[in-house]
C-alpha cells in the first residue's frame, strides 16, 4: 500500500475521524498539520442507509405537491445535476427526538441538504462556544454548544 504524502509539505498523512462536521473523516498530515482532504464514510457500493419508511411521492403528496421537489430551491428531479437526488429529510432530527412521521419529514437536493448540515453544524458547533445541556420538545437532554 502506497503511502500518501502531504500536497503541502509532503509529510505523511493520517486519517482522524471528524464527527463535528458533515463529513466522516480528514486526510492530516502529521509534520505541518494541514488539511489535505475530506475522506467520506465507508460503505457497500450502491447503497444509501434508509431513514425514512417513506417515499419521495409519499412526502410530496403529503404537503400537497404534484410531484417531489426540493423544499429549499424548489427543483425537481429533471431540474438536478447530474451528480444530485432528491432525499428525504427529517426536520427535527430523529437522534433529537424527531418522529419518522410525514409531518416531521421535508424533501432537499444534495445540494439544499449539505446546505443544511453545514449549517446546523458550523454555525451551532463553531460559532456558539462551550456546550451546555439543552432540553428538547420531547423532555429529553441533548448536548449543545451555545456561547454564555
């Protein structure tokens, strides 16, 4: 197995797993330390893990759409890139105590849909300071960062 050098410096790499942001893992090198790029979760070719027992036509029909189409921009599937899908998307989170429910359910582009990770996770993990515990709707504790 090759090992990979750094684009900067060109000191060995090592993966570090990064659970505060959208993505699943880092490329870092160990001499300067620096970014080199964002390493995606494992899994079997072709499948995507399923959140939802619902249907893209379900969730449309639901919020009185014609047909599935992005909630944030609007496009419909014919309107996508050619790398972009439709997905569904749980509103309030189901690890936040978010119901698998069509009421709790919206539909986002991959684009729209990282737009809204990066989001959440940034300006809540990034920009709000030490974490404290939050009550949700539900009654259960989460840990959040919010700034004093």
């Amino acid at each position: 197995m090759k090992k990979e050098k750094c684009k900067y410096c060109g000191g060995p790499l090592i993966f570090r797993l990064r659970p505060d942001t959208v993505h699943y893992g880092e490329m870092v090198c160990i001499k300067c330390g620096r970014h080199n790029y964002w390493v995606s979760a494992p899994r079997e070719e072709n499948t995507r893990r399923r959140t939802s027992k619902f249907s893209l036509e379900q969730v449309a029909k639901f919020h009185g759409m014609d047909k599935p189409r992005c909630f944030f921009c609007l496009r419909t599937k014919d309107q996508l890139g050619e790398h972009e899908t439709l997905t569904i998307d749980h509103i309030i989170e189901l690890q936040l105590g978010g119901k698998d429910s069509l009421e709790n359910l919206q539909i986002l582009c991959t684009a729209c849909h990282k737009l809204k990770n990066w989001s959440r996770l940034y300006l809540n993990w990034h920009f709000n300071g030490k974490e404290v515990n939050m009550v949700n709707e539900g009654g259960s504790k989460q840990n959040e960062r919010r700034k004093s």
